[in-house]
C-alpha cells in the first residue's frame, strides 16, 4: 500500500496530496540550488513512479526550467514557497521538504555537490543555537 504524503505553499493557495513512497532525500549544495533557494542546500525527497496531485491552486504553480540542464524548480506565484515537481523525463516526483504539512518519513539520506558548496558553510556545528530570534546586535 502506498503512503499519501500532503503539503502547501507559504500562503496557503497552493495544497498538493502525494502518492508514493520516498526513496531519497538529498541536501543539494550546488550553485542552482543555493541559489533558488537563497540558502546553503536545497532540501529534496525523491519518489520514483509517484502520483502527484493538485488539491487546490494547480494554475498558480509556476515551474523554472534551466537552460541546457535537468535544474527546474517549482513554486508559488504568490508566495514564492518551493513546490513538488513532476520530473516525468525521469520518472520521479521531487518533493522539497518544507513543503510538507508534517515530518518527513525519512532523514536526509546524503549531501550531494558538496564540491560546489559555499565556503559559509563549513563549521556551522560549531555555532551557538537558538529556539527563536535571538536579541539582533546593534
């Protein structure tokens, strides 16, 4: 039995039900990831054969496909929020992790294009933690 997996945009105007099961999920720190994501990874589930479908706001998901590579991206015209893709030509969903209205069902399972990462990255274990917005200095 397949799991069905639910998520949404930021905004709310976008709701998406997954069908499938994930077999990966890849922290991706490549410059096209750094860079539609504006952060150091993008943060991706892979379900190979899944069932993708819009629950609501199909006509307000807008996807980016880079030229001469396999990099798209889906997202809210609203929000911008990171949305599933449907990556037929290689028979998976991509799911972003965030978008998912509960826990993933699995951990990252590999950093990939570690080779590309930004140099900000390294060390980040070493900094302090906080649970919410810390005092910002002045």
């Amino acid at each position: 039995m397949e799991e069905t997996y639910s998520g949404s945009c930021l905004c709310g105007q976008v709701k998406y039900a997954m069908e499938g099961q994930f077999k990966a999920f890849y922290l991706c720190y490549c410059s096209r990831c750094r860079k539609d994501t504006g952060s150091a990874h993008a943060a991706n589930l892979f379900a190979p054969g899944a069932r993708l479908t819009w629950l609501a706001g199909e006509g307000e998901v807008t996807t980016y496909h880079h030229p001469d590579s396999l990099h798209a991206k889906s997202f809210c015209r609203h929000c911008g929020s990171a949305l599933p893709l449907l990556a037929d030509e290689l028979g998976f969903v991509l799911v972003p992790a965030g978008s998912l209205d509960a826990e993933p069902p699995i951990r990252p399972s590999a950093r990939i294009y570690l080779a590309s990462s930004a140099a900000w990255t390294q060390g980040l274990e070493a900094l302090s933690g906080f649970d919410e917005l810390p005092e910002l200095p002045k």
